[in-house]
C-alpha cells in the first residue's frame, strides 16, 4: 500500500517541482548541446587548425565524446550522494559545475594564441561538462518522479525530459541568430563566444529556482526508515548503493543501457551529425541545416509530454518499443530526404525522426525511476543510462563521420542506427512494466527493493 509520503502534492507544488526539473534541464543541456554545435562549424579550425577540414572534424568530435566519457564518474559519485544525503543539493552543484566550464569556454584563447594548449584547456572543461551532466539527469527526473504520483508519473516526468529539445532549441537558436547576422569571419573571430557566456546569466535564474523547492518527500521517507532500522539493529545506512545497486537491480542496470542504445545514437545522429552530413555531404549551408533542427527540436519538445502521457494509459514498454522500431526504419528515408538538398525535406527528415526518438525518450524517465528502489533509485537510474551513453551516444557523431569519411556513403550509417534499435528492442521487451509501481514500497527487511503486492503486480503485467 502507497504511504503518506507518497501521496500527490498539491497541484501548485507539483508544478514548481516540474518546472525546477523543466528550466535546469534545459540549462544544462544548453551547455552541452552548445558545444556539440560548436564542434560541428567552429572548433575544428580555431583548436585543430593543423588537420584536413574532415579530419580536424573528427578531432572536435573527439573531444565532444570526452564529456560522455566523464559522465559515469558524475553518476557514480552524483549517484552515491544523491541516495545518501537527497536529490535537491547535488542538482544545485551539477548546474554550478556545468554553468561554470560552459561560461570558462567563452573565455578560452584558441590555438592561434597558445597552440596546443588550447585544445587541452578544451578537453579539460569539457570533462567538467560531462561529470556534471553525468549526475543532472538522474536526480532531475528523480525529484519530479519522487513527488508525482504513479497515475500520471509518465506525464509529469517526461517535463523534465524536454530539457534537452529545450536545450537544443535555444541553442541552436542562438547559434542560428548569430549566424545569420555576422559573417562566417566575425562568428570564427569572437561570435562563437556569445552564447557559451550567455550560459552565466542563465546558470543564476536556474539556481534561483532550484533552490525554491523542496526535497523528495520519498526520499525522506526511505531515509528516515533506514534511519529507524539501524537504531533497532535491523540495517546499515551506511552502505555503498552502488554495492546495492549491483546486489538487487543488475539486471535493471542491463536494461536501462540496453534501452539506451536506440535512443541515444539516434538522437546524436539527428541532431549533431546532420550538421556534418547535410553541409559536407548534400551541399546543405550551415544555416538551412541549424534552421531545420530548430524546427524539429520545437516539434520534438512538444510531443514528449504527449507520449509520456500515453505511457501512463498503455505502458512505458509498448511507447518505448514503438520509437525503438520507428526510428530504426526511419533511417534510410531520413538519409534520402536529406540528400535532396530541399528544405522541405530536410525539416520532414529531422521533425520524423525526433518525434519517433521522443517515443523512447518521454518514458524513459519513469520508466527507470520505477525500476529501482528509493535508496538506490539515483544511483541505479544515473548509472544505468550514463554508462551507456559512454558506448552509445559518445561516439555516435564520430563513429557516423568516420564512416562518412570511409564509405561515402550514408548506407552504413543507417545500418549502425538499426543495430542499436534492434539491440534496444531485445532490452526492453525483456524488461518487466513498471507502470504504476509505488515509489513509496520497500521491503520489511531493509533491502530497500519495491516491495510486491498482489495489487502492485497486476497494475504491471
């Protein structure tokens, strides 16, 4: 039976949570997003000057793939100290941390003015970037899912989710406004450095509403349970949740990076690598390719909460399974689109392929916060859908150029898609349904798993 704890907070409450979750999400990814663009026009020629256009290219998409590669770390140690002292202070310091190396950026002299050191002061900032993100995503669905209730959590928790085409929106958007009013030399010059200081004034209103909410009301109570066991002998608070993590929910762990596969390779491909392929491949400016994903992204963003909501109706694994396919058989029209060189069907190529990406992405959020339990649920979700990103969405662009550079040809590209939709297809119809499970249930015996009542199970089946 769900506690007090976990009953709905007020409408008004909800809402505050949500928007919280909603705005430091779309900060974050902001920054994040920020410099895959970057890496996609500029970065290549002021920190790789050296190397042929395709290759230097490939070096910027390197160190993109950096910050994935630091992302685990951030869900390890963001992970552990989310479960132990609460979800509200480490959202606080992943949003400081990604906000500080995002403005850092825009202050970085380039290769022209200290040679190879600029590419390591790159690098370095950029696994800032990755470590904090590593920890963002998890305790920011968290807090949503932890104070919704479990008939409309796949609603509300997919806010938080449109953080990323939110982020993506403003910063192609902003990328976009510069383009278009300076020429290709003032943007090389010092352009390119406007939006990544913007990042400082939009870190202070992000802040300002973190700190206004409260912390998980679920948490509390797992915390205060575990708390009254160890007085009474009967539990130890003090051990890792990684250790818990590994002991109770491995499989859970294998299931959410499997479920990761699709969606993550997908979207980097849509949204970062279409920079490279649409311009070098399909004669596409960089201005006509930034416009099509800003209108894709605005589609993406409001089709998210629409599947989330569905999730709540039919279950997360048929919503989830349908954008798995759905984008897998997407691929070879959005290659074809593209290479007619029509707006039109640049826009078509992108809009179809976000709104299929956000099938999986909307529920993604409850669908792994359902998986584990309250003492591990961040650790576990974190872990979960970073380590993948180190074997998905991490080299995505640069796996797709190299095969670009290789090939020349989008054909294997498009296979590489399907194999990660095939992969997350075997995941999640493997995984159990989670819809409607109480966040509140733990066991008798301390273990912290979802307790299984015969209600419980027949709302899942």
């Amino acid at each position: 039976m769900a506690s007090a704890a976990s009953a709905p907070p007020t409408p008004a409450n909800l809402k505050r949570i949500v928007a919280a979750g909603l705005i430091g999400t779309t900060i974050e990814w902001y920054d994040f997003f920020l410099y895959g663009s970057a890496a996609a026009l500029v970065f290549n020629k002021l920190f790789f000057p050296d190397s042929d256009p395709l290759v230097g290219t490939l070096l910027s998409f390197l160190t993109y793939a950096v910050g994935f590669a630091a992302r685990p770390l951030g869900a390890l140690v963001f992970g552990h100290y989310g479960d132990r002292i609460g979800r509200k202070k480490l959202l606080v310091l992943s949003l400081l941390m990604m906000g500080g190396a995002t403005f850092a950026i825009g202050l970085l002299p380039t290769h022209a003015t200290v040679g190879a050191a600029a590419p390591v002061l790159l690098t370095t900032l950029r696994l800032v970037q990755g470590f904090a993100l590593g920890g963002e995503w998890g305790g920011a669905v968290l807090l949503v899912s932890e104070h919704g209730d479990a008939r409309r959590r796949g609603f509300w928790a997919s806010w938080p989710q449109t953080g990323a085409p939110a982020g993506q929106l403003l910063a192609t958007g902003v990328l976009s406004l510069l383009t278009a009013l300076l020429s290709d030399a003032a943007f090389g010059s010092w352009g390119w450095r406007i939006p990544f200081l913007l990042s400082g004034v939009l870190v202070i209103v992000g802040l300002w509403i973190r700190l206004s909410v409260d912390e998980s009301p679920v948490f509390q109570q797992a915390l205060a349970q575990a708390e009254a066991r160890k007085a009474v002998g009967g539990g130890d608070t003090e051990k890792l949740p990684l250790v818990s993590v590994l002991r109770h929910h491995w499989r859970d762990v294998l299931v959410a990076m499997g479920a990761r596969m699709a969606e993550n390779i997908s979207y980097y491909v849509i949204t970062a690598f279409i920079l490279v392929y649409a311009t070098t491949a399909a004669g596409v400016s960089k201005q006509t390719a930034l416009n099509a994903v800003l209108i894709a992204s605005a589609v993406h963003f409001a089709v998210i909460p629409a599947w989330g909501a569905l999730s709540d109706r039919v279950g997360r694994r048929p919503v989830y399974l349908l954008g798995a396919v759905g984008v897998g058989l997407w691929m070879f029209p959005f290659f074809s689109l593209i290479d007619t060189g029509g707006f039109g069907n640049l826009i078509t190529a992108v809009t179809v392929g976000l709104v299929l990406h956000g099938a999986m992405y909307a529920p993604q959020a409850a669908f792994f916060s359902e998986m584990f339990a309250t003492r591990m649920r961040y650790s576990g979700a974190s872990i979960g859908a970073q380590f993948a990103s180190v074997a998905a969405g991490a080299p995505a662009p640069l796996i797709a150029t190299a095969l670009l550079s290789d090939y020349d040809s989008s054909t294997p590209i498009a296979l590489y898609v399907i194999a990660a939709s095939v992969l997350t297809v075997v995941a999640v119809g493997l995984a159990k349904e989670t819809r409607r499970r109480d966040l509140a249930d733990v066991d008798a015996l301390g273990t912290d798993e979802p307790a299984r009542t015969p209600a419980a199970d027949a709302r899942t089946v």
